[in-house]
C-alpha cells in the first residue's frame, strides 16, 4: 500500500507514526510546505518571549529524524498544487527549484491545516505586519523585534495566539495595545467570565481595547499607524491574530465536499466524499460534542487524534472520531483560563436549555499557604447533565476543567460530579474539591434548595419597594464595597436580627463568594422568608457588572485578602 499525507504537525505526522507502526511495509510520503515536518505550533509565541530560548527546540523531529525513526519519505518545501481522485495521483512542486511531477497513491490524507485569517483592510499584508502561524513567523517576528530595537506593539485579535503573543512580547518588555473587535477576549468564553480576564490582562499592563474595529494599516519608516473606528495606534510593528481559517484551496479543485468556512467534510473515521481520501486537523468540520452541531474547532489534540484515526481506518481498522469538546487551557502571565464543552451562547444556538453556577472556591486548602482564588462556571441541563465549564485563575484551573471535560464526554450529571472521588492533600485541593463544590450547587438548584439570582438581574432588582436586598458580609467588606441598594446584616447576626427583614417582601442575598449566603438562604426559608442566592457572590458581580480592577490572589473565604 502506498500512502501519501500532505502536510506534517499535528495531524499529518501524527498518521504517518500510526501508519508505520500498524504496517510495516507500508510505503509512506509526506509532503510538507514548509522547512518543519512536525513542531511545537503552541510553543510559538513562547520562543518570542525567551521561555523557549533554543530554535532548535520548537521542532519536535526534523525530516531526517522522522524519517530515520518510522522509515517515512519526508520531502519538505515540496507543496501538492493538484490532486486527481479518479486517477489517484497528486502534482507536486518543489518550492526550491520549481521542478513538477506527479506522484500515485492507494490511500491519501489530506492535513493541511488553516491558515492565518487576515482583515480585508489596506495594509494589512504589508511592511511592519505579521501573523503567527508557523515556526517561519515566529523567527520573522523575533528577529524584527530585535533588530528593530522595537518598544511597542500592536496585536489585533484577542483570542489564544493574540493574548499569548501579547503576554511573551510584554515579557521581553515590548509595550502592548491589544485591539479586539468583539466585546470580550477568548471568544469560547462567556462574556462575564472573560470580565475576570480583562481585569487581570489590564493590572499587568496590557493597554486591552474592546470593541474596536480596525479599518487600514500604514507602514513608513519610522514605524505603523493601525487606523481604527476609536482612534489611531502607532506602533513599531502590528501582529495579526484574528484567527485562523481552513486551508482547504486544494481540497475544493479537486472536487470534495466542503461545509462550514470552507472545511472539508469527513465521516466519523474521517473519510472524505472521495474514494480512499481522509483528511485531518484545522481543516476539517467536525461534530461539536455536546450540541451535535457541525462546528469548526482548531486545536492540535483533536488533530492528533484524528491522524490516529485516520490512520487505523486506512490500514483496516474501525476507529471512528466521536467529537470535538473544544477543551482547551491558556496561561496569561500568572493567570489560567481554561474552558470546555458549550457556553451559553452555543448552547442557546444548539437549542439547548442550561443552567449555570459560578463559584469562587479556592485552589487548595486555605490554612495552607499559597492557597488561590479561582471563578469556576458551570453550564448544565434540564436533567442536570454537564454541558461546559470555563474556570479562570491561579494553580488546579487546569485539572478541575480536565476533570469536568471528562464527565462531559461520559455524559455525566452534576449529581455525578459531586460524587467524584477526587484526590485530597492541603497543597493540593480540599476535601471538597470545586469540581465537587459546583455539582453540590448544581444538585441544590436542581432539587429547589436554593434559587438563584445573576450577576445580569441586579439591575432590574436595585431600587425596587418590593423586596429586600441583603448582603450578609461583615461590616467592613460591606464598607469598601457594595451592590446599591443592599442592606447590610452580617451573616453571624441574622437569626437574631430576623425582625428587620419583612417577611412579606423577597430576599436577595449576596455575600462575597455565594457561600455564605447561601447558608444566610437556608436559614431565611427555614424561618419563611422567600429567598434568592447571587450566583458567584459580590466577587463575581463587580467583575462582571462594572469592569472592576483586579482584585485577585490568596484570599480566605470571606474575600478578605490574605496578608
């Protein structure tokens, strides 16, 4: 069998491995545009802030090391311009030197990957922009950097490679303006949840503008004038990263199915609409996993899966690929933001009815040092399976969505979560862990223990005659600051203080994290009143309601800062 996958990385070196290992005598050709068979794409921004200090590094195997290893034919700067699927060859040029010929297959897979989106705008593939897409646009934007002697930067786009570039030229002390045209950064997170990063990105001095539209780029000498609809920005040079798009030019000449954007449509075991082509990665549409709905969802570990895949189908197997999560993880100077499975906005589009919690629990044991806050948002069914989370803070953001990405793909229900066994050591977490702290809050609103308020109701609730609005703080956090409107009666004082409240009128509740109110709930419906718990506490409510300054780092879990 002879076997060719044009295009490397994630997807196409991943199935050429699979394909030697499940037959040896298997012929295998890679073509692969670039110098870079397989390498470190997510590690890109990284070399440019000196994390990742050694070129050499970023390339996880060269040609000559994949071909050694799994006896593959690795021509590089070779790129496939056409393919014949009734005759089953591919044309092939090489990039150094120009020469043309043809190659025949038994089996193709296709990995080509997406490709940097860039703005229709003037300018924007000119002098002083770049975009980072491959180890080659990494080393360009390093060596301008340097040689330049740059001090500012503009990044357009605020989305995973915008926010880690912004973070890795910052580090090599390289001011930076961020514009990002939608109203929030990290666009799988929901708009209150990204409020939490705003605050943070800004107390390290990102200069963060939202809802700014980019209209040209303007190169001289001296350096660019980015011209937006709130002003103009000048930089040393101008980074755009407004996503990425599939790759898929060569897929539509040769005739196979495309859908959304231009991806190409495969099956479960990743066939395409052409007899012994799959294809893989960033250019494929795949199945969002919870909704069902197609989707388009660009990350490197559902691309190797898929090369695996792809590859066991092509060598006899049955493998099929179930669905995309869309889990995924970022580190934002001393922050993580992490996220899986649906938002409210896509499960609103899938036509899924959810609801949510937001906690605010700590990452470990509090009477152990080093203890840090985390917001943890928890989307969930009618019939309380887990749809998504999205966690935002210090140390263990990174396990607990690892943890709820596997219930989601189990089909597990909060009541599951908040019977997980999970590991328990004071550095580590607490004996209720926050993934099983949100199933306990999840289960409370599903069996009507607790109702809930939201950030977003506050507004309609403030000033009204016919409820009360309680905050059960301490005096002095109630002091440095407040929801409007709240009356203030410490949580340790309420049951003999029940007297000041009119039993007739609702109670609205809020404390600093939810916790304290909620017990503040319990005792409320335990003596008649009708009650209603602020989801996230007052914490969550000033970051997502007025833009506050961050307030993070080792609080107990009153909210009072540690010192």
């Amino acid at each position: 069998m002879k076997v060719i996958i044009v295009g490397g990385v994630a997807g196409g070196a991943t199935a050429a491995a699979r394909l030697r290992r499940n037959d040896e005598n298997a012929e295998i050709i890679i073509f692969e545009r670039t110098g870079y068979i397989s390498y470190a794409n997510c590690g890109l921004p990284y070399y440019i802030g000196g994390v990742i200090t050694d070129r050499r590094a970023l390339a996880l195997q060269t040609p000559e090391s994949f071909g050694r290893r799994f006896n593959v034919d690795v021509r590089v700067r070779c790129e496939v311009t056409d393919i014949d699927t009734e005759r089953k060859t591919v044309k092939v040029r090489e990039l150094n030197g120009g020469r043309e010929y043809e190659e025949s297959y038994d089996k193709l897979l296709l990995s080509p990957g997406a490709k940097a989106a860039v703005p229709p705008v003037p300018g924007a593939g000119g002098d002083r922009t770049f975009t980072l897409r491959t180890v080659e646009d990494t080393f360009a934007i390093y060596d301008f950097a340097g040689k330049t002697d740059a001090k500012k930067a503009v990044i357009v786009g605020g989305g995973f490679i915008g926010l880690e570039t912004a973070e890795n030229l910052m580090r090599r002390g390289i001011a930076v303006t961020l514009l990002q045209r939608g109203t929030h950064v990290m666009p799988p997170f929901d708009g209150d949840m990204a409020e939490v990063l705003h605050a943070y990105l800004r107390a390290q001095g990102l200069d963060l503008r939202l809802g700014v539209n980019v209209a040209a780029f303007e190169a001289d000498d001296g350096g660019i004038t980015v011209r937006t609809d709130c002003g103009d920005v000048r930089a040393d040079f101008a980074v755009i990263a407004t996503g990425v798009a599939p790759d898929t030019e060569l897929a539509v000449r040769a005739g196979l199915k495309t859908g959304i954007r231009g991806a190409i449509v495969v099956s479960g075991r990743m066939e395409t609409s052409a007899p012994d082509v799959y294809a893989v990665g960033d250019a494929v549409q795949v199945t969002e996993f919870v909704g069902g709905r197609d989707a388009l969802i660009s990350l490197a570990g559902p691309a190797n899966k898929q090369g695996r895949i792809a590859a066991d189908n092509m060598t006899g197997g049955h493998a099929e690929y179930k669905g995309s999560q869309g889990s995924s993880v970022i580190k934002l100077f001393g922050m993580t933001a992490a996220c899986t499975g649906l938002n409210e906005k896509t499960a609103a589009a899938a036509g899924i009815a959810c609801d949510k919690v937001v906690i605010a629990p700590a990452s470990h044991a509090t009477y152990y040092p080093g203890a840090e806050d985390m917001f943890l948002k928890l989307l969930f069914g009618t019939n309380g399976r887990v749809l998504g989370a999205q966690i935002a803070g210090g140390e263990g953001v990174d396990k607990r969505i690892d943890v709820i990405a596997t219930a989601i793909r189990a089909r597990m229900t909060v009541r599951d979560l908040a019977e997980l066994d999970l590991a328990y050591a004071p550095p580590y977490s607490s004996a209720k862990d926050p993934v099983n702290m949100a199933g306990f809050v999840a289960c409370n609103v599903l069996d009507g223990k607790v109702r809930q308020y939201h950030w977003h109701d506050v507004p309609a609730l403030s000033g009204r005659k016919d409820i009360t609005m309680l905050d059960v703080r301490t005096r002095g956090e109630y002091a440095r600051g407040r929801i409007a409107g709240t009356v203030n009666i410490p949580l340790d004082e309420l049951r003999s203080r029940l007297d000041e409240l009119d039993r007739a009128k609702p109670v609205y509740v809020n404390c600093h994290s939810g916790l304290r109110s909620y017990i503040a709930c319990r005792i409320l419906t335990a003596h008649g009143f009708d009650c209603y718990n602020l989801s996230g506490g007052y914490g969550f409510f000033r970051y997502a309601s007025a833009g506050a300054e961050y307030g993070g780092g080792q609080t107990y879990p009153c909210g009072m800062p540690k010192e």
